[in-house]
C-alpha cells in the first residue's frame, strides 16, 4: 500500500463523518489510499495546509482564494464538483414586494449572512457594484451566525431570510443552494420570490500546494473522478455531499471572488 | 413558511438518517413538510399530527434505507417460504423453537397442500422454499414431497441428519440433486455440546449422516445452534467443517431463540424480526422461528397463500417506514 494522503475538511455538519468515512473506504483498495481529518474552521484547515500538515483541503470557494493569496500562488485547484460550476447568489423578497432586478435593490435594507460567505455577503455586494448599485447607499444588516465555516452551515442566511419574514430587511441575498432548501419558491409562493439571481459562479475546490508532486495526487483525483453515480455505494455519498460527479477544476469561476476579495479588503487569513 | 425555515435548521443539525421533530400548526403546514420531505431527499415519519401529539411530526433526515439494498434480495418478505412438514422429531432437543419431539402432535401439512402452498408461492413471487419441522425424513413421503417443490422452485430441507439408513436412505437417494440443498444441524466439533443438547450419540449420528449426504452429491449446508459462541470454539468447528468438506459460505451459525422448548435465548418481538413467511399446519406465521406463537401468527387461514404473503409485506412495508431505519434481521437460515 503506497502512503496515505492526508485529506482536510470542515466539520460543518454531522454529516461529515458519514461523507469522509465513505470516502475514505472508496480509497481504500485504489491506488491513492487516504485518510481525513476534520477542523472546526477554515482558517485552521487552511493553515494547516500551509503548513504541510494536510496534504489536500476540501476549501469552500473563499479558501480557494485565500490559499491562492496566502501563498503567492502556490496553490493547485485538483477537483471540484458538478455543483461548484454553477453556483450562484439569489436576492429574495416577500412576495408583491415589486421588486425585481439589481436596480430595484438599491437603497434598500439588505440581509447578508456571515461575514466570509462568499454567496451571502462578499459576493452579493461584488455583483450588485457590477450591475451598478450603489452598495454604500444600502442599509445592510449581516448576521454572523456560523463565522469560520464560509456559510456552510446555512444557518446565516436563514437568519436573513427571517429578517425579511419580519419586515426587518427589504431583500435577503442567499446561496441558490439554500434557496433550493426552501422549495425555490415553488412550496410557499405567496411568502417569499426570487426579485435577482447572480450570474454562476464557482464554489468549493480541493486544494493542494505545488510541493504535493502530481504522481502523488492526480492517482488520487482520477480515484476522486472514478466515482459513479449509478453506483448506489457511490451515489449515497455523492448525494450526503450534493454533487452528481466529480469535476475536473473551472478556475474562471472564481475571478469574481478575487476581484471582490480585493474590492472590499476582505483579509485574507480568516 | 417558517415551518421551512425551522426543517432547513433541524436537518442541518442532524445526521443521515437520525431524526428530529418540528411543529406544525395546521394541515397545511403538514402538507407542506410532506412536499418539502419529497423535494429534499428526507423523510416525514408521522403521517398526520395526531401520530406525534401536539402538533409536532418527526422528519428523518435522508431517505430510508432501501430493504433490498439493506436486507439484500433474498431476504425481503416473501422471498422465502418456510413450510413446516410435521412436528413430530425423533429428537427432543433442549433449545428447539417448535418445541417438538416424538410425544409431539404430528400436525402434518400433507403431501397435496404442500404442493399447492409451493404452487401458489411461486406464482406470488417466491424465491425459494425451506421444509423443516419436526424432522422431515419421519415422513414416508419426504422424497415426494421434495420432488414436487423442486420442480417449481430451489428448496432446501432442514434435517438432524439421523435417519439416513433404511427407507430414510431410499428417500434421501430419491431426491434430486440439482435445485435442492440438505441442511443438517451440527452444534460443536465434538461432541459434548451437541449431545448436551440433543441427546447422547446424535453427534455421532449428524456427522455420519453428512457423509452419507455429501457421498450421495448432495449439497450440504451445516446449521449450528449456539448459545453464546466463544470464538475458539467457533474456529474449532469451523476447520471441522471445512475437513468435512463444507464450504464457508455454507456453515451457518444462529443463535438460540427464546422460543418453543427454549427457555433462554435471544428475545425477539413481531417488530424487530425481517419476516419469512412460515406455514405450519396451524396457519401461517411471521417467522419460523416463531412458528408456535400466537403473537407471530398472521393468519389461521392457510389456502389461499397468496393473500397473506401480500399481508406480510404490507406490515413489513410499513413496519420499516414507521422504524425509520433498518430492521433488525434475526438470522435464522
């Protein structure tokens, strides 16, 4: 059996457990062996990365940017999912708020989830300045619910839809993900409707440093892209993990995160 | 629409396949966890507010688990089909579910019944058949009775294996070889735990007899019966068998149940056993190795089969929803 790889993820969910364990069986009798390990927060996961403790980390799209900028550019993007390549950020009202479009947003009171989600608060305010609002003109109030986990919980952005339930905010900018979640506006038409949706971005990515040599992990990717769907061994953690298939890196995604990251001086060691 | 909210906050807490409540204050909302379960991949285990009290419905997280996929094929209800021969034994085993012995009331099924129950369980869609009892080879016509569930599908035949000599030698060598299999009970590689339980010499007498089977070219499976396996007494019967000739995957090893004439065992309720349809000449049952209680028994109307084989898939369909998660399978083959 050649070395393990070392595998880093965020505990976000209890789910994680069952996903990784999987995983980690799948790899078992392939030619890329691999074991995990679990952090609280991205932060630590992708210090831990820096600092050659893990070998790959399963970052969200944030930490995707932020191993690019912590290091110089020595990052390597080796996969991603299906579902990273169409990711994008959904602004919801109450329904008959007569809203609809970017520019019916402005002036507005917006709900934004935690601080470094990147699709419910860096981005949503990158792509509102693109369609032309004036985002220092909204009244914007974020709710910092999962801080550390990039939004993964969720948590943040239903705090922000609460908000607009309550009257309390005119708009709530959320990941499509979760706007799915909540029936897509499909299961309570008459509480809430999507008034703009951003154009597709990319999402999260595993990522390695270049000192990781590719006979080490593109055995492990080829492994990672091997799963199948038809599978149903396969397909129950594919579908614990959201995703139909493993993907081969889109890097052109995530240019608006780094413009965004710089816009708005998001530091880069969250 | 906060009923949403609240699902989309207790699923992300919860693992695969654990569960958690939430509170619903009307029929709509109701139907609305009911659609936002179908579109999300989970499962609302309470069907209507009442089943949980106050307003509150359980929801699992994830789908159930598939039983063919859980259970495996051959073991989902109805796929096997247990015909108890007789009760009568020339043994009165200490641990035996059917509690059956020579003072045992015969209590055949009878050569043309059991040819109609095997009929009728092949046409609802029945895997295999298993005959037991009792001890078959005490029935005149076993060789018969063999011939006419081969025909229609794979069978096996459950015996201690004694009585292969004589006209239970004729009978054996009268059954066919393809589509049918002999599983003789065999408790210990020696055999004072054998013995212990049914009776001095049938040691001798169940290793003998899987001789004569195998020399006749039957396929033998060995069931054994054991209370608490230590493992060192597990391997030693293992490598006995395999100097026997029996392969792994047919040495199989099941725990006593607290049933019949057995006072200690595994204790089991209608809920946690995955059931095999049994029919003895009392009616027809939930699981063989239940086949004397009154609380396994599905039905005293034995023909037609049909409908209570369905019956028995409904419960366990239901049974398994209302579980929210696998069954618990009592191995018993």
């Amino acid at each position: 059996m050649s070395e393990q790889l070392l595998i880093g993820a965020v505990a976000y969910t209890p789910n994680v457990v069952p996903i990784w364990e999987g995983i980690r069986e799948y790899f078992a009798e392939s030619p890329a062996p691999m074991d995990f390990v679990l952090f609280s927060n991205y932060g630590r996961q992708v210090e831990a990365l820096r600092a050659g403790q893990v070998d790959i980390a399963w970052n969200t799209n944030l930490a995707y940017v932020r191993t690019v900028l912590q290091t110089g550019g020595r990052a390597r993007a080796l996969a991603m999912r299906d579902t990273d390549t169409r990711f994008a950020t959904v602004f919801v009202a109450r329904t008959g708020s007569g809203l609809s479009g970017p520019d019916s947003i402005a002036g507005r009171r917006l709900a934004l989830g935690s601080a470094d989600s990147a699709q419910a608060a860096i981005l949503p305010l990158y792509y509102l300045a693109r369609a032309g609002v004036d985002v220092t003109r909204l009244e914007v109030t974020r709710f910092d619910s999962d801080i550390g986990k990039h939004g993964d919980t969720g948590r943040s952005e239903l705090d922000a839809i609460d908000a607009v339930l309550a009257g309390e905010a005119d708009v709530a900018a959320i990941g499509i993900t979760t706007w799915d979640g909540i029936g897509g506006g499909e299961l309570m038409p008459e509480a809430l409707e999507a008034v703009w949706q951003t154009e597709p971005y990319c999402h999260c990515m595993f990522t390695a440093l270049d000192t990781l040599p590719a006979e080490r992990h593109e055995p492990w990717v080829s492994t990672l892209l091997a799963m199948d769907w038809g599978r149903p061994a396969h397909r129950r953690i594919l579908e614990l993990e959201g995703l139909h298939r493993w993907v081969r890196p889109e890097l052109d995604g995530y240019a608006g995160l780094f413009a965004a990251v710089e816009e708005q001086g998001v530091t880069k060691w969250w | 629409m906060v009923v949403i909210l609240d699902l989309m906050r207790m699923a992300g807490a919860l693992a695969e396949g654990a569960t958690g409540a939430v509170t619903i204050s009307s029929a709509s909302e109701l139907d609305l966890v009911r659609r936002w379960c179908e579109r999300t991949g989970n499962t609302l285990i309470t069907t209507s507010p009442a089943d949980a009290g106050l307003g509150a419905v359980l929801v699992r997280r994830g789908r159930l688990p598939d039983p063919a996929a859980t259970l495996g094929p051959d073991r989902l209800p109805g796929a096997r089909l247990w015909l108890y021969t007789n009760f009568h034994c020339n043994l009165a085993c200490d641990y035996c579910c059917a509690a059956s012995s020579p003072r045992a009331e015969r209590r055949e099924l009878g050569v043309e019944r059991i040819g109609r129950l095997v009929r009728a369980g092949a046409d609802w869609g029945v895997h295999e058949v298993y005959l037991t009892g009792g001890e078959p080879f005490l029935l005149p016509e076993i060789a018969r009775i063999v011939a006419d569930c081969v025909r229609l599908l794979p069978t096996t035949l459950l015996t201690n294996g004694m009585l292969f000599r004589g006209p239970g030698l004729r009978a054996l060598q009268a059954m066919p070889r393809e589509g049918f299999a002999l599983q003789i009970s065999l408790d210990s590689a020696t055999p004072d735990v054998h013995d212990g339980h049914r009776g001095a010499g049938s040691w001798a007498r169940a290793v003998a007899g899987i001789g004569v089977a195998l020399g006749e070219g039957f396929r033998v499976r060995v069931a054994a019966t054991i209370a608490s396996p230590h493992a060192a007494d597990l391997a030693a019967l293992h490598d006995f068998l395999d100097g026997l000739g029996i392969a792994r995957a047919d040495q199989v090893i099941r725990p006593v149940a607290q049933q019949g004439a057995a006072d200690t065992g595994v204790q089991f309720s209608r809920e946690s056993l995955v059931p095999e349809v049994t029919v003895t000449a009392d009616g027809v049952y939930w699981h063989p190795v239940a086949a004397t209680d009154e609380r396994a028994l599905v039905s005293t109307q034995i023909e037609p089969l049909g409908p209570a084989l369905s019956e028995v898939y409904r419960l366990f369909a239901e049974q398994w929803a209302a579980a929210g998660a696998a069954a618990r399978l009592f191995p018993c083959a």
